[in-house]
C-alpha cells in the first residue's frame, strides 16, 4: 500500500500526542524517589518532598528525544546555584 505525497506531509506535521496522564505520574513518581535517595531527610516529610518537587520546574518537550520521545527538562530554582 502507497500512500500520496500529501498523507505523508500531513502525518509528519502533526503534533505529538499529550503526555498519558499515567505517564506523568510515574515521571513524578520516579523524581520522588530519586530525590529520596539523594536526600534522605525528604523520606519522613512528604510536603517537603512536595515542595522540593514543584521547586525543580520540569519541563516536558514532547517529540524531542531519540524516537520523538518525551523529555523532560529540570531546571533548578534561583539562588541554588553554587558560589565559587
């Protein structure tokens, strides 16, 4: 089966599908858990494990990683950064 020239065009310019929302969930789950190993006091506080997640600002691009993948971009919060 062929398909025109114009099928082709029209399914390389749509968009990536929105993110599962159980997709998200077991992103966010596994950035809690890394943030546990990486700073054991988060274990015991669940709202300071909250904070710390919302303070990390992810970012998803959708269609950006090898496969058209989803990847995910952390950027830190102001005033984190190291002083040399």
């Amino acid at each position: 089966m062929k398909t025109g020239f114009l099928d082709f065009v029209r399914n390389s310019l749509r968009s990536e599908a929105p993110i599962h929302p159980l997709d998200q969930r077991i992103a966010k789950r596994w950035v809690k858990e890394r943030l546990k190993r990486l700073f054991p006091q988060f274990r015991n506080d669940p709202d300071a494990l909250e904070r710390a997640y919302q303070e990390l600002g992810l970012e998803a691009h959708e269609g950006a990683g090898k496969g058209a993948g989803t990847v995910y971009e952390i950027t830190l919060p102001t005033g984190t950064q190291e002083k040399d």
